[in-house]
C-alpha cells in the first residue's frame, strides 16, 4: 500500500516527509499510456504534490503546473490534505535514452525554460500562488529552488521513479525535509552531509524502504520521530454529473449545435482519460435546463 509520514528530527527543529508512490504512478501510468521519460516526470510532480498536499488543512487543495518547454508539455498536478493526488501530462508518449548518468532524462522532456507554479486553494477567497524557473527540470531540485525562494522554506526535495521494461512503474517515492526557523549549523551540516552521500530515493524504495526508513536514512533513526501515517492514492472526484454541469454552463445555443451536428456528445476528463457519453435523449434534458 502506498502512504506517506509526517514526522519531525532533531528535537523538533526540522520537519520531514517520505512517501512511497509505486501505485499511485502505476495507476497514472495505465490511464495515460505514459513512456518512460514521461512516467518520470508526471511521478515525480506527483510524488512532490502528494507530499506538499500533505501539509494543507481540511479541504484545502493544490494545482502544480510545470511548463518547461519541453517536448513533454505541461505537467497538471492536483492534491489535498487527504492523500488524494491525479494529474497529467501534455505529450505522454514522451522518451529518450538514458542520460549520461545512466537515468531516465527527466531535464530533457521537461525543459530548462520555464516555470513551476503552485496555486494553493485555503478556502479563503485569495488563492495563494507561487511561481519560481525552471532550474534544472529534473524536478526535485526544482521544488527545492521553489521553496527556498516562494515559501522562504529551506527544504531538500527528493523525488524519483524507476519503470520496468514493460513501461509499469517499479518504484516511486519521495522525501521533503525542511529546516524550521533557528535550526543550528550543527544540524545542518549533518543533514547536507547525508543527503550528499544516500543513494538515489527511487533506489531506496526498490531495496524494500519503507517512508519511515528513507526518513532514518537521511536524518539518522535516533534523531526521527514520527508523528502520522497516512494511505495516499491516485483519486479524480470527475463525474458524469460534474460534466453536465459544464455542458449546460455552455449555453442553450451550443448544446443544440452538438444535438443537431452529432446527435450525441463525448467528454474526456484530462486527468483520469475517464470518457462520459452523453446521448441525444441526455443533450436536450441538459438544454431544457438551460432555459429554467
């Protein structure tokens, strides 16, 4: 099963986050077809989001949105505070070779001319949203260089995703590990160092870690304490209602078009490749309403 923990180090001066996500990204992989190179980075964003969603309250929710420039697209991550993330890219049919490094080129399909945003949904009536460049497009130290400079955080981003020949996902999951205020040069110095000499995060979860032991990894298990376990999954609250509501938001006029052109109608959700029929009999119900 797929989860993810909270917990804090060094007597409550760093706060630290590990999920794994194998099933999560399998379950986006299947619905969108994705390619390797492509699976990597939409689980990688994912993975992020998962954890950055973890961090809001109640029925706040967030939109990630990376544009690189690459061949790849856009990349559109929605999560919440419950563990449910979805998202998609533009081109899934994205690959290359290996990199020089002998790993998926993640920075290739992503692009390194752009932006990461991140839009945050308090409920309130503002939505907060932050934006940074592109820095590297490999993803984790985008979202590193995104807190640092949006949400002045200092934080380590590790994220990573390894497919088998098949194009199904191996492993994925990830760690946020940010320093709260006043932590000391000490503990600093110690975290750099482990993050400087750990194996690669997808490494770690194919050598059977679980969250918590990735967490032991990097700050060292006596310093780690762990404050909640919580399932995480790919969720998309997209409905045959929710669509009906957007076909009659188009107005009377068009619904008539479609009735008179196709006699029937098809919506696909973007993030869940879910397809909705909606016959000719459903069309005129739906422009009835518009006239209520």
């Amino acid at each position: 099963m797929d989860y993810l923990v909270k917990a804090l180090a060094y007597d409550g001066q760093v706060r630290a986050f590990a999920a794994k996500t194998t099933n999560t990204v399998g379950e986006a992989q299947r619905r969108h077809y994705t390619w390797p190179t492509a699976s990597a980075a939409l689980g990688r964003t994912m993975t992020a989001g998962l954890i950055m969603g973890s961090m809001l309250k109640g029925e706040e929710k967030l939109t990630i949105k990376v544009e690189g420039g690459g061949p790849l697209g856009a990349i559109i991550v929605d999560s919440n505070a419950k563990g449910e993330v979805r998202g998609y890219v533009t081109n899934p049919q994205t690959h290359f070779d290996l990199n020089e490094h002998g790993k998926l080129d993640v920075a290739r399909a992503v692009g390194r001319t752009g932006t990461l945003s991140v839009v945050k949904d308090l409920g309130l009536r503002d939505y907060f949203t932050g934006q940074v460049p592109i820095v590297s497009g490999e993803l984790g130290e985008d979202f590193t260089y995104y807190f640092v400079t949006s949400e002045q955080v200092p934080s380590s981003v590790g994220v990573g995703v390894l497919v088998n020949p098949d194009n199904s996902i191996l492993a994925a999951g990830g760690f946020i590990i940010q320093l709260l205020p006043g932590t000391n040069e000490k503990t600093i110095t110690e975290i750099e160092t482990s993050l400087n000499s750990i194996e690669p995060i997808s490494k770690l979860i194919q050598n059977g870690l679980l969250p918590e032991e990735i967490l032991y990894e990097v700050l060292g298990k006596e310093k780690v304490k762990v404050l909640e376990k919580m399932p995480v999954s790919f969720h998309c609250p997209c409905s045959k209602e929710r669509f009906s509501a957007a076909i009659i938001g188009l107005g009377r006029t068009e619904i008539q078009e479609m009735i008179d052109e196709d006699g029937k109608a098809e919506a696909e959700c973007h993030f869940c490749n879910e397809k909705y029929i909606f016959s000719k009999e459903e069309l005129e119900e739906l422009r009835d309403e518009t006239a209520r």
